[in-house]
C-alpha cells in the first residue's frame, strides 16, 4: 500500500508541476516563435527558458516539444528563422532524435512523429532507414513522416521496398500525400514500369488515374501484357479514368482472352469513354455473357452509352427473356431484383 501511495504522490507532483510549467512555457514559445526583430540569439532563448523553466531534462524537453507541436498547431504558422532557432538553441532536434535510437518501437514512432509535425526537414535522412523497418507501426509511422518531410524524392523508399503494400498501408500513403501543402506530385508510371514490387506497382497504377497523369497512359498499355491479372484489371480502370480512348481497339480486342475481373473492367472502361464505337461490342458481349455480374456491367454500360445505347437497351428490354430480361429489369428499376 505504502508503495502504491508513494508512486501515487509521485505522480501528483509531476502533474502539479507540469501545470504550473504550461503557462510559462507556451509564453516563452510565443514570444520566440514570433519574433520578427531578430533581438534574441540563441545563447538568449536558452538562458531565458532555463531560468524560467528550469534545468534542459528530458521531463522538460518533453513538455517543451508538446506544447511547441501544439502551438504550431494552434496558430498554423510557417517554418521560418525564429521557430529554427528555437528548435537549434534549445536543442530539440538532437533531443527527438536520440528517440529513434532506442530499442522501444513506441520511442522510435514517438520520435518520429515529432520530427513530422515540427517540420524538422534536416532529420529525413534519420527517418528514411525506419521505412524498412521490420516493427510494421514504425514502418507505416516513418513512410508517412518522410513523404511529408522529403524536399527531394519523397517516395525514394518505393525504389527498395521488397514488402507488401496492403490496401490500409495504400490508403494511408495517399492520405498523407494528400495533406502536404505544395507537394510536387511524382510521375508514378516510372514505378509501374520498374517496380518488380507488384503492391508498388498496384499502387502507382491508382495513383496514375487518381492523379490523371495522361502521360502515363503508353507505360499502362504495356501493362496490359502483365502476367497478374489483377494487375492488368486495375490498369484497364486507370485508362478507362484516363480517358484513354486511342486504345479503345486494343480493348475491345483483348476481351475475349480475359479473365471476368479484366473484362468487367474492359467494359466499364468502354462505357467512360462514351466514343460511340463500341456498341455492337456491347450488345455482342451482353449476348454471349453467362455471368451474372459481368452481364449487369455490361447492361448498365449499354443503357449509359448515350442515345443509340438508351434505344439498344429499350430494344433488349422488349425482346429478352427469361434472366436476362430480369437484368434489364433491374438496371431500368433497381428495386426489382435479379438475384
């Protein structure tokens, strides 16, 4: 009991301590951090913090870097000369980065997290090796941070990765592409070339389309040659969003020799480009279709396929039987099911 009462007390005064250090610390920040005049030297911002706030420990150096990240946060500022002498006189810098030599992964990603939002751009050679790091959190956490801090190649890891990309590690990565202000987008069809990673080369197909980089639109052709099929699928998607429509043939031929996934694909790339050359096709492939799926795609692509497509479709609505009737059906009027 004695001993749950004395770490009980301890806690207390820490808290009690770091309480009354808050208000003198977010002072000493905001009157540093927006500082124009250029009065203060360094040798003054860290005699005046310890002096007001006490010897540099880590207990304080933590509660420094804290409360700095909540205040950039807090007032949306650019990183300019008074916030990096802050970070110099302070010794902030060298402090997160003896985190990323520890042994503990929640150190590493606690480190790493910090250099990120303080914007400590100098630190993305410390951060890169962590982006093969076999612990999968530090892994995600350093990805994420480099691709915010990399001024030059900030997918330079994609040229090494030999791991899988699964769909949340994707996702993230786009999540965070997307939140860097004034980032220079990469010509991804350069992984999809090279990349013998094939979740790399999922990935930068989707980035390819997401971005509508038209230019890489020959890389993706030669893509169709791929032998994973699940590959070519989601490249058939990226030209249909590309609007890739000088290679509508190559489609249209390439069709028969799928499997379902390409094809559904194929016809739903087909249906974006809307040329009007492709309805015979159309009505071709909803005629020897047995599956399910793929004839609802291509159904959906005939009645969206603009005014000879909408008659194409009424026509098939009042000639067919049986389940393919019931198809129709159901793309004229969802409610009506055909499962």
């Amino acid at each position: 009991m004695a001993s749950m009462s004395y770490i009980r007390y301890i806690y207390n005064r820490r808290k009690r301590k770091e309480e009354e250090l808050v208000p003198v610390i977010d002072e000493l920040l905001i009157q540093y951090i927006f500082d124009d005049s250029n009065t203060y030297t360094e040798q003054d911002i860290y005699e005046d913090f310890t002096k007001r706030v006490g010897k540099l420990s880590k207990t304080n150096l933590d509660l420094i870097t804290k409360r700095l990240i909540l205040a950039k946060i807090n007032f949306n500022f650019k990183v300019n000369e008074p916030f990096n002498r802050l970070i110099r006189a302070l010794g902030i810098e060298a402090f997160i980065e003896k985190k990323l030599d520890f042994s503990n992964a929640y150190d590493k990603m606690k480190g790493i997290q910090e250099l990120s939002a303080l914007s400590i751009t100098t630190s993305e050679s410390k951060i890169f090796p962590f982006t093969y790091s076999v612990n999968k959190n530090v892994r995600k956490e350093a990805r994420s941070s480099y691709l915010r801090l990399s001024k030059n190649d900030p997918f330079k890891f994609f040229d090494e990765a030999t791991e899988t990309l699964n769909e949340w590690d994707q996702i993230n990565l786009l999540k965070q592409l997307l939140s860097i202000e004034n980032t220079i987008i990469p010509n991804f069809s350069k992984w999809v070339a090279y990349s013998k990673n094939e979740s790399i080369v999922s990935f930068s197909i989707k980035m390819c389309a997401y971005f509508k980089q038209k230019e890489s639109i020959p890389t993706l052709i030669e893509t169709l040659k791929h032998d994973n099929h699940i590959l070519r699928a989601e490249t058939i998607k990226a030209l249909g969003e590309l609007q890739a429509t000088d290679y509508e043939d190559i489609l249209r031929d390439m069709y028969a020799n799928q499997p379902d996934n390409c094809q559904v694909e194929i016809i739903r790339a087909i249906g974006k480009f809307h040329t009007g050359k492709s309805l015979d096709f159309l009505k071709q492939t909803f005629d020897e279709s047995i599956q399910t799926d793929t004839k609802k795609v291509i159904a959906e692509a005939i009645n969206n396929y603009g005014p000879d497509g909408k008659a194409l479709f009424e026509e098939l609505l009042n000639t067919e039987t049986g389940f393919p009737h019931l198809i129709l059906q159901h793309i004229a009027n969802p409610l009506i099911k055909f499962k």
